[in-house]
C-alpha cells in the first residue's frame, strides 16, 4: 500500500509569517496537535506543534529537570505565552522536519511516525509540495 | 487540478416525511414524524467536489467553516475522497433543511441558514491559501452564495485570480455575487435562478430572454453561459450559438432533486475537462443531473445509468 492510498487528503497548514495566536486558533478550530508550514508554492518547510509553542513558554533549563514543581503557577507560563503570541511561527518551528511522498510505502510512513513520535507526518509531491498527512490514526484505521 | 470554492457550505440535513402537518393548517397537529432522514455535507461546490470525487476526479474542496457543523463537512468530503484546505472561522457553519413529503418530493421545502459572518482577517487568510492553491489548478468552480461579512465583489477577484493563474473558471451563483463575477469574464457560468431569475439586470424569466441575456452576457467576454429554462430542460449560450438540451423526464417523478443542479454542472466540467466536445458535456451534464434527482440519495453517480440515460437527452442547437 502506498502513502497516498491511507492518508488524510487535508491541505490545512499556514506560512511562516502567521502568529502564535492565529496559529492556536487554528489548531484549536481545526482541531490539529500540529501544523506543516509552507512557503508561497506550499512547499513544506517546516513543521510546528503544540509540544513547540509549549516548550518555548517554559524556562530554557526545564529539559534538565525532572519535575516541574519549581514553577509557581501556570501565570508565568501564560505571561510567556501572551509575550510570544504576536511572533510569527517561523521562530519557533522544526525546519529539520521528516516528510514523506505520496509514493512511498505505508510502512515507511508508519516506522517514521513510530521512530520520531510523532503524531501526523505531512506527505508531499514530487515538487515538495504539501498533498496531505499520514495520521497515526490513519495507519490504525488502514490495518484495522 | 480541479478546485471548488464553496464560501458559504452546509450540512444538508434531509428528512423525509408521509405528511407534514402544518398546525396552522390542521389546528391540532403539531408533530411531524420523519420516516427516514439523512445528513451530509452540502453547498454547491462541496456537491459538485463530491460528484467529482465519486468519478475518480482529483478535487480539492474550499471555503469557509466553523464550529462542530464545520466538522461534519470536512469530515463528510474526505470520506469521499475529496481533498480539503479549508479556512477555519469563528462563527458555526449552516445546516439547511430540507423536507421531502411523500408523493411531492419534486417540490421540496428548503430553509436555508445565512451563515456564520466572516471577518476580514478570515477572508484575508483565504486569499492567501486560494493564491497558493492556484498553481496546481487548471479549473476553478466558484459556487453558492456568499456568507455575511464577505464583499460582495468576492467572486470577481477569485475569477480574476484564477485567470490569472491560467486556470478556467466557473460561476454558479445568484445576484450581486454572479453579476460582478461576470466582469472577470468566466469560462462558464451557471445562474442560480431559484430565488431571482436575473442575471446582471437582464431578466431570465422566458427562452427569448434568456437567449438574449446569453448573448450579451457572451459579448462581454464569458465563455459558455448555461441556464435552467424548465426543471428538465436548459439553453446553453456561446460565441458558436445556442443550444436547447431536453431530457424527457417527469418531474412528479422525481424523488429528490437538492444538488441535481451541482451534478449537472460537475458533469458538464468533467467532460470538458477530459477534452470533450460541448455538446457531449451538456449531455453527459443533463444525464446525470436527471439521474440525480430521480434518485433518493442527493448526489447520484452511478455511471452507468448516466451513461444509459444519456441517450434520451436531445439537443438542439438553435
């Protein structure tokens, strides 16, 4: 089976210049963990996630601990985030994203998503540009 | 690559009723029970990308949509195989009703929500996804009406747009939407006449008029111009002439004709599309619109009846 015949034909994504809050918003609307970013041909080049906006609201030195019990109360985060809201998504997204093509074997899709954990891999055509998503749900539905 | 553009879609949300009991009517009955009901994505374009889809024709389906209705429509397109890229919005996309009582399914009753009203920040969002979206198109369908909050002159600019861009464009809308639509000089427009049978002041009520309005309307630089005249027959207007096409069906039998219009369209595009000359479009398009509205299901596309029916389809060219 290739990647084309299980994937999630749905072109939503945003450019690089869109803000952290109108990105949220459609996150939230459309109801997506994540985003590929694409230039004026919608050629992927880059990938963004709730996991990305979060962590750029956290402390720098947060990967080293093990808890999160230092942080007084989800105001300094909300504070970061309202400081952050107005950036555009270009700062904080994956540019060393993983892409897979139409073409490819379903297999290969599903040991990227498995290796990287990761929740949608976006697919491309041959020109790089964004054709759909391979979701893990879509690999679940598909073997089911 | 063929793109809709539906700016205002819905869930189309179908019963089917024995009787429907008008309680100004009867004064003591107030419950209708339906017999059987069905919910799917609707709009013009979202039918015609359907249609298409159903046909094995690559299709990305656009617009606006919002809220849990917003859902049901994406999710209802790409269970049919259509590729989606629409623009999330604030507001709550539409459900329409549409009630089909036993034995006068032909003239349904129809309540059509407005809308959710988009902002100008969301129709900005649009044009910018449209912009990239047009380098893989080669036809764009502008369909339906358009929601609150968005200029009227909407419709011009995406043709404008598309042209442009190479692409040939398709118009099926009604009033101020078609008539400024028109100055972008579309390939084909389609008039949605349901409400007002006019098209940019020129009224469309008879054949003589309809013809005469066609041929200005060609004049000023649209391609081909495609009017319903009854339920079962339409006239199609180029620069080469006119063409009356009839299909021999009775009306009283039709058993659900929502969308049949957005088929005969479709159909018309997908034969031009794969090369076809006109007049088998326009008969392949009356075809499967006639199917379609005979059929209980919305959007027919059994082949192989269209096929079969397209031999008592005649046209004539005027």
């Amino acid at each position: 089976m290739k990647v084309r015949d299980i994937m999630t034909k749905d072109l939503t994504s945003c450019e690089k210049d869109v803000s952290i809050r109108e990105l949220i918003f459609i996150l939230d609307s459309a109801g997506v963990p994540n985003m590929p970013i694409v230039d004026e041909e919608d050629k992927v080049i880059g990938f963004i996630s709730e996991k990305d906006i979060i962590r750029a609201c956290l402390p720098g030195y947060f990967d080293m601990l093990h808890t999160a019990s230092f942080i007084p109360d989800m105001n300094q985060i909300s504070k970061k985030l309202e400081q952050i809201s107005n950036d555009p998504v270009s700062k904080y997204m994956q540019k060393d994203m993983v892409v897979v093509s139409e073409d490819d074997d379903d297999l290969q899709a599903a040991e990227i998503i498995i290796r990287k954990n990761i929740k949608n891999l976006p697919v491309v055509d041959k020109y790089g540009r964004l054709v759909g998503q391979v979701k893990r749900i879509d690999l679940l539905r598909h073997l089911v | 690559m063929i793109i809709t553009v539906t700016p205002n879609p819905a869930v189309d949300k179908i019963y089917w009723v024995d009787q429907l009991k008008m309680a100004r009517e009867t004064q003591d009955e107030f419950l209708t029970r339906a017999r059987r009901s069905d919910t799917s994505a609707g709009g013009k374009g979202v039918n015609m990308s359907i249609f298409l889809s159903r046909l094995g024709v690559e299709n990305v389906a656009m617009g606006f949509v919002g809220g849990h209705v917003g859902h049901v429509v994406v999710r209802d397109l790409r269970d049919e195989g259509v590729t989606t890229n629409f623009v999330w919005v604030n507001g709550e996309t539409r459900t329409n009703v549409i009630v089909l009582e036993h034995g006068h399914e032909y003239v349904p009753i129809m309540i059509n929500e407005p809308g959710p009203a988009i902002s100008t920040e969301e129709v900005a969002r649009f044009l910018r996804r449209y912009k990239r979206m047009l380098n893989r198109a080669t036809w764009v369908i502008l369909a339906g009406s358009l929601p609150p909050g968005v200029d009227g002159d909407m419709y011009r600019v995406l043709a404008s747009m598309a042209r442009e861009a190479g692409a040939r464009v398709v118009i099926s809308a009604e009033r101020d939407a078609l008539a400024r639509g028109l100055l972008a000089a579309p390939y084909i427009i389609k008039p949605d006449i349901r409400v007002t049978p006019v098209v940019d002041n020129h009224p469309i009520g008879t054949r003589s008029e309809i013809i005469d309005a066609g041929k200005k309307i060609v004049a000023d630089g649209t391609g081909i111009v495609i009017v319903s005249h009854e339920v079962t027959g339409d006239i199609a207007i180029t620069a080469d002439g006119v063409w009356e096409i009839h299909a021999p069906a009775k009306t009283t039998e039709f058993k659900n004709f929502v969308g049949a219009d957005d088929v005969l369209l479709a159909g018309i595009v997908h034969m031009l599309n794969k090369g076809e000359r006109l007049e088998d479009a326009l008969r392949f398009g009356m075809a499967a619109g006639m199917i379609s509205a005979e059929s209980e299901a919305k959007i027919c596309s059994d082949i192989d009846r269209i096929e079969k029916h397209m031999e008592t389809i005649s046209i004539n060219k005027l």
